[in-house]
C-alpha cells in the first residue's frame, strides 16, 4: 500500500495546504506593497532576485517581514521544478557570503586592541561569517508551517543534479540551520495507537520504508496490544513525524520477520498474550523527512524508546532489533576471489558451481540468487545456508576507508551501543529482503548497561562488541585464534 506515488501525493498534498495557509499573508504582502510581485518574480529572475533583497531589506518592521516571506514562500510552492531550480541557484549565488564584508571584519578583528574593542569586533566578524541567504532562511521560520518548508525545500535541494558549489555551499547553510532547530532537546516522542488522528496514520503508511504496510489492517496489527509504535515530533511540525520505531513484544529473540508482520508461527511466540512477553523488537525504524537527511533522529530514537520501556514494562528484560543488511547482495556479487575460498569449503564451492551452472563460484552464487523461488527449493536453502551465513559474517569485517563496516545498518546500531547478536537465515524471504539481504537478517542487542561502554569503544577504537555466537561465526572465516579477532575490533 506504501509507495512512492502514495508518497508523492501525501507531499504535494502537504504542500497544497502550506500554500493555501501562506495566501491570505501573501496578498497582504502584496497589497502593503502595491503590485503582484508572486507574478512578476515567479517569471523573471531579475524580479525575482530583487524581491529577495527587498525582503533582506525588512522594511516595515517584523509583520511586513513575515508577510514578504510568505509571499517569497508561495511564489517558490508555485514554480514548476525549472523553475525552482533558477530559484535556488539564485539564493546560492547571489546571496552567499560576503567576501569584501568578511575581509574588513577579519581586519578590525587583528587591529583591536582594547578588551572592549576586541569583543565589537568579534561580534562584527561573527555577524560577517553569515550568508544573506541564512537570514533570509530564517525568516520563514516565523510563519505557520514554516519549518516545515524549509525542511521540503532542502529535499528539493539534495535531489538536484549536477549542484554547484554554491548549492552545496547553501546546502550546508540549510542543514546547519535545521540541525540546530532540530535538536533532540527539543523533540517529544509519542506513542501511536488505533485511536491517533488518521491523517497520522496514513502518513505512517505512506512513509514506512522497511516494511510496507499494505493495508490498514497491516497497519492496525502493528498497533495492538503485543505492538508498539512510536515516533518523534517537533513542536512547529506536530502533525508530522520525524522518525517512528515498530516494536513487537515477544517471547525470546525473533528471528524471522515474516512471523512477527504475519502474527504467524515463530521461535518468538509473537501471539502470545503480551504480558507473557519477555523481550523488545525493533523491527523497523523509519526516517520520514527528506529534507533533514544527515540529521540522525533514529539513534536517540531507539534509546528513548528503550529507556521508556524498560521503566513501562519492567517485564521486558531483553531489547533487540530484527534488522535488514542492505548491501550484502550487491557485495557478494563484487566480493574478492578469497573471500569465497575462506568461506566456502571445496565441496560448498562445488555444489555451487553444479546449481548455479558456472565455473566460477561467485558467478554461479548470483545465478541461484537471481532466480525468485531459489528459497523455496529444499536442495538450494540446504546447498546455501552454510556458505550464506559464512560469507554474511565476511561481510561485516568489511570496512570502509574511515574503518567503519560497510553495511549502513551495522554502522548505525553499532555505534549507538547495541552488540552484534545473531545472523538469521532466511529472516526476511520478502522480495524485498530477498534482492537486498539474500534473505538474510540480523539481531542487533542493547543491553542496558553495555549500550555507553559499547558506543565509546566504537567512537573511540572502532571496536564492535559481539555476541558468542557471532564471535564463532566470523572466527569461521578468519584465522584461528582470537588475534585477528582483535585487530579487526571483533575481540
């Protein structure tokens, strides 16, 4: 049910009614100053650059201000993608940082001398190190859904091609900007439930990238009594959400996700009576707003929820996720020769190669995976599941030129605390799972009083804590002995 068309229409629905709530201080503002600067500013860029140093200007005071930046604001929610691209290559490049202004400031900066002088100068210097365009930014943030644009407009800013410098310059401003009104100090996290408004709910719906929610029975499963969902809001923005969480209450560590979204048989017990549940499943965490890409909300996240729960329910003693590896399909299609003599034994490499019907192991690997049903055939699952897992582990001692693993998803558990806990085989046998994951998946674990020593040894000496079981796994394709271990953080 959640796709991108659904997604698109939630957005230009959004957008629709940010418009509608800006015209009546538009028209104002057009009145005040006695011509339609929305027409003529929308098509020409020469008005239009003139319009955006008049509301520089901010002549008239704070509500003629306001006024002009709603006005500015419609004429953009106006523009076809053309023409907002002429829009913000014009804030970019005519509005960037004073060069002349900041040399000066710099200079009364080294001369001063007294105390007093030193400080004016400073606050000089400081007010020069800021681009006209950041001022004119934050004039939207006084009107009624203000934020809310400027968070949309740097969606459309991230998805342009070919940017410039001064795009990526007026980026920057713009994440700045949204990251210091976006801190965590300043958002509530909430609880959803049945009885949230359901124009919350749809947009739930719409937003859900793990998972699809395929109907409102979907979404109302993921709500019951055994399901928490909770998401995080901002003040100015209290109708949308920033990020949301998916929690299933369940007995033991589940291990297949099909099990918990179906309510169907598993290891975790997923319909038993929630007061029989002893562990927290985080099974899908969501980011919800384009614009405020690079601004982590998911790490704070899961921490809340994991602090709130184990206060709510002190039953619930064990917290994990069931999370997707995003890149281990397409790794295991360019991963080195070696890789696959270390995991697979000379039989596994054979048997691989007569299924997949090439010489080459990894060739005839992707072979098998290609095809839709290969999981459902018990000589392939059985073939597979021993040199899948191997080559899962080889995966996570991958590491990026900074030498954090590969894998997004690991990056960011791993970082916030969590243990590598286990690796299951065929934990996710969706299409989806199946194209990303070869259908695998992974628990991560947040113990409570591991989660800060685990994040500084991270942060620190990019150490990784893991669990017995996975410690075995990847010792499996790694010399013997706990050695290599250490030197790969795995110790």
């Amino acid at each position: 049910m959640a796709s991108t068309d659904q997604n698109e229409t939630l957005i230009g629905r959004t957008l629709s009614n940010l418009a509608g709530a800006w015209r009546e201080i538009a028209q104002s503002a057009a009145r005040s100053v006695g011509r339609n600067g929305r027409a003529v500013a929308g098509s020409d860029p020469e008005a239009l650059k003139a319009f955006m140093r008049e509301c520089l200007e901010a002549r008239g005071g704070e509500v003629s201000a306001r006024m002009r930046a709603a006005e500015l604001g419609e004429i953009y929610l106006e523009l076809d993608a053309e023409g907002r691209r002429r829009f913000l290559d014009i804030l970019a490049a005519e509005f960037g940082l004073d060069e002349t202004a900041l040399e000066a400031a710099i200079d009364d900066y080294r001369r001063a001398e007294m105390p007093q002088d030193k400080v004016a100068a400073e606050r000089r210097l400081r007010r020069a190190t800021l681009p006209p365009r950041v001022k004119l930014l934050t004039q939207f943030n006084a009107l009624p859904e203000g934020i809310k644009f400027l968070v949309d407009l740097r969606a459309d800013l991230l998805a342009l091609e070919d940017r410039s410098p001064a795009l990526d310059g007026l980026d920057a401003d713009l994440r700045e900007l949204l990251a210091s009104w976006f801190d965590t100090g300043f958002l509530d996290l909430a609880r959803i439930t049945w009885d949230s408004p359901a124009a919350l709910l749809e947009k739930l719906i719409a937003y859900e990238a793990v998972h699809e929610i395929r109907s409102w029975d979907d979404l109302r499963h993921r709500v019951e009594s055994d399901r928490h969902l909770y998401a995080l809001f901002h003040p100015r923005m209290p109708e949308e959400p920033l990020a949301f969480v998916e929690v299933a209450l369940v007995k033991g560590i589940a291990r297949n996700v099909q099990a918990l979204l179906d309510g169907g048989p598993s290891d975790a017990k997923p319909g038993d009576k929630p007061d029989a549940a002893d562990t927290a499943i985080f099974y899908s965490i969501t980011n919800t707003q384009k614009g405020l890409r690079g601004i982590s909300f998911g790490e704070y996240l899961i921490k809340r929820v994991v602090q709130r729960l184990a206060v709510e329910l002190p039953r619930i003693k064990t917290f994990a996720t069931l999370s997707p590896i995003p890149g281990l399909r397409a790794w295991l299609e360019t991963a080195p020769r070696e890789a696959f003599e270390q995991a697979l034994s000379e039989a596994e490499r054979g048997g691989v190669r007569a299924l997949g019907g090439n010489d080459d192991p990894r060739a005839a690997l992707a072979v098998i995976l290609a095809r839709d049903d290969w999981h459902n055939d018990p000589v392939v699952r059985k073939a597979l599941e021993g040199p899948l897992l191997r080559l899962c582990a080889r995966y996570f001692i991958e590491r990026r030129e900074n030498g954090e693993p590969i894998d997004p998803v690991a990056r960011f558990h791993l970082r916030n605390g969590a243990r590598l806990e286990h690796v299951n085989w065929l934990g996710d046998t969706s299409a989806q799972g199946l194209r990303r994951s070869a259908g695998l998946m992974v628990n991560y674990r947040y113990v409570l009083a591991d989660m800060e020593k685990n994040h500084e040894a991270y942060m620190k000496d990019g150490r990784i804590a893991v669990s017995s079981e996975a410690r075995s796994l990847i010792r499996s394709v790694t010399e013997t002995g706990n050695g290599p271990l250490k030197r790969l953080g795995l110790g």
